[in-house]
C-alpha cells in the first residue's frame, strides 16, 4: 500500500509541475495585454513558485530552469541571451528555494510568506550574478544600479502580485488537498 501511494504522490507531482509549466508558457499572453506594466507582473514566476510549495525543490527547480527556453523554442520570447539564459537561472532558484523553505520550515500560514519572500529575494540575487557573469562575457556593463532597476525597481508590481496571490492559492490548495502536504 505505501508503494502505491509514493507512486501516485510522484504522479500528483509530476502533473502538477507540467501543469505549472503551462501556465509559465500561457500566463505572458495573459499579462502581456496589460498595457506598461503587463511585463512587470513576472508571470513567469508564479507558476515557479506555486511548483515549489506544492511539487517540492527538485521539481520547481526544473521547471523553472526550463520555462524561459521552453517558451523562447516556443514563442521567441524572452529574448534567450541574456534574458532568458538569467531567468533561467533566476526561476530555478525561486523554485529551490521556495521548496525547500517550505518544506523545512513548520506548516503554518506565515512561513509561506517568509519562504516566498527569501525565494524572490534569493531569486533576484542569482538573476543579478548571472546577468554579471554574462555582461562580462560579453563585455558589457552591469552596474549596481542596474541590478536595483532590473531585480527590484521594475519588479514592484509583480512583487506586490506574488505577496497577494501565491500565498492564498498555497493555503486553498493545502486545504483542499490535505494529503498534498509534505
């Protein structure tokens, strides 16, 4: 019986993350309509993040290291280098690192909100060493003040987006599917 259930756990996980990479692929078209800040609401991120609270680390950090490329191979954007190759590495570690604080933090409403808030924060330092190593690679600039716009300044509305929205759709699933957990 315990064989069976571990099976249909990696099954649930397994749709679930595809699921989000979907949406990862869908959820653009979706924002893009938003006139000036469509792009700003990173809808990208959600679906990541969302994998990482209900599929776990290893799932969300695959997901979100594929998303980016998948919907560039797909779509054509974003552009692959250097925005897509940053992302890339950015949404793996949100999905990292929104599952495993998840997971190792104790179950309860406010560490949602510090594992989804340490994932943006750990996401948006990646995204910047990335977008360094890449800019020095290819010769150009990276400054501070570039890494402040591109992680932070232009992000605000997604930012907001992500602290009201994924902690509601973590806790409505959790409650609808108690067996999800852990």
């Amino acid at each position: 019986m315990g064989e069976i259930q571990v099976t249909n756990n990696r099954i649930l996980k397994l749709t679930l993350a595809a699921v989000c990479l979907a949406l990862c692929m869908v959820l653009p078209f979706l924002t893009g309509q938003i006139p000036e800040i469509g792009s700003m609401l990173c809808p990208m991120h959600i679906p990541v993040l969302l994998c990482g609270f209900l599929c776990g680390p290893a799932w969300a950090a695959i997901v979100g290291a594929i998303a980016p490329l998948l919907r560039f191979a797909l779509f054509g954007m974003p552009p692959l280098f250097p925005t897509g190759m940053a992302m890339a590495f950015e949404l793996a570690a949100y999905g990292a690192v929104s599952g495993l604080l998840y997971r190792v933090l104790p179950r309860r409403a406010v560490n949602v909100y510090v594992a989804l808030i340490g994932a943006m924060l750990a996401g948006r330092i990646v995204w910047g060493a990335v977008m360094l190593i890449l800019s020095g690679v290819t010769g150009s600039a990276f400054t501070f003040a570039a890494f402040l716009a591109g992680a932070f300044t232009n992000a605000v509305p997604g930012m907001i987006l992500h602290i009201l929205l994924i902690p509601v759709i973590v806790l409505a699933v959790e409650k609808a599917l108690p067996w999800l957990k852990k």
